[in-house]
C-alpha cells in the first residue's frame, strides 16, 4: 500500500464518518466482493477472488477502490 490523499484519516464532511466498505467489481470477470479498505493508505494492488487477475489503479486514480470500488477510499472522501 502506499499513501494516500491525505496523512492520516479525518471524517467525512458532512456524514461524521466515512465509508469503509467497498464492493470492488472485478472489469475482466465482473465477480464482485465487498472489502473493508484500509484508512491510512491507498491499496494498489488487488487479486481478483474470480479470475486471478492483478487489478492496479487506472491512470488518475490513487487506488483500486477509487477506480473499481462502489465507494471511494477514505481519504478521497474527505477531499
């Protein structure tokens, strides 16, 4: 993992907390999986539990949940 947006986690603005939970759909299988994701750093790397594949972030994105998570990662919400 590496770091990510910001530091250290802080709340979400307006929601007093963040999301922590994720569903990352996997765009070669379409399998998808709920993950908890960590707060102090961006992941990027992900194994694919249905095929196998390496996921790593698209180009612009600091993380696997910021490109195929249904919520982005912690310190991206509170930017």
């Amino acid at each position: 993992m590496s770091a990510c947006g910001s530091p250290a986690f802080k709340e979400a603005p307006h929601s007093g907390s963040a999301v922590l939970d994720s569903v990352i759909t996997c765009p070669h299988c379409g399998r998808k999986k709920t993950e908890r994701m960590p707060v102090d750093a961006c992941q990027i790397l992900y194994e694919c539990t249905g095929c196998g594949v390496d996921l790593r972030p698209k180009k612009g994105d600091c993380c696997v949940f910021c490109s195929y998570g249904s919520v982005r990662c912690p310190p991206m919400q509170v930017n």
